[in-house]
C-alpha cells in the first residue's frame, strides 16, 4: 500500500500489545483496536522512528515547559532520561503513569494521567 513516492507498509497492532496495552484493557476494547485502527507507516518514517536520538536537536531547541508523560510500560526504556533532551526548556514535568502503557487513552487509569496535565497547565501559564 501506498504511492511511489511514500512507500508504506501496514503494521499489526497485536504485533504491539504488550507495548501498547496493559494487562487491564478490556478484551472488546483490545479486539477493536486491533481490527479498526491500522497503523499505516511509511518505511523511512518506521526507520526513523527506531533511530536513537534523531529528534535530539529538534528536542534541544524547545524553549517552552514540556509536559512528558509515559506509561510505566512505554517505549523510552528510561523516562527520566528523556528529560535531558530538553535543556532550553524552562519546565520540564515527567509524569510516569502506573497501570498505563504506550496507549494512553486506552488505559484505566487515563483520567488521573489528564487531570495531572490539567493541574500543571494553570501552574506554567501563570509564569
């Protein structure tokens, strides 16, 4: 699938599960994700996306709070680490969600994970 200028391959998301989902998503909600939301990549895009640090100079030039937040399971193998990325950024928050992975909307515990954005939201606007 896809034109001669964007090659794109089709990547099953139950490939992904474990990275995706925690154990607690319900079962209906797993299958829908697996059937109704394809992940339609472009192969340059899924190589980059796998480049360690490819983002590091775009990441070092934001100079506004940064809000990170990851699921205890996600895919940065060290949250704390990604802060660094950051240097010009005069706020920097790292939220590490228990009981959530990489699919964050999908998880139980969705609700805490934003309404800790909104009570930082008013605390860097204020500044």
């Amino acid at each position: 699938m896809g034109s001669r200028n964007c090659p794109c391959i089709t990547v099953l998301r139950e490939r992904f599960r474990d990275t995706f989902h925690v154990p607690n998503v319900p079962d209906d909600l797993l299958a829908y994700d697996e059937k109704e939301c394809h992940t339609l990549i472009s192969r340059v895009t899924g190589t980059d996306g796998m480049t360690p640090g490819l983002v590091a100079p775009f990441a070092a030039r934001i100079d506004v709070p940064v809000f990170l937040a990851f699921g205890e399971h996600d895919v940065s193998e060290d949250p704390k680490a990604e802060t660094a990325g950051y240097p010009h950024s005069p706020d920097i928050t790292l939220v590490v969600m228990p009981e959530m992975a990489h699919m964050h909307n999908f998880a139980a515990t969705r609700m805490r994970l934003w309404q800790r954005f909104a009570d930082w939201l008013p605390v860097v606007t204020a500044h």
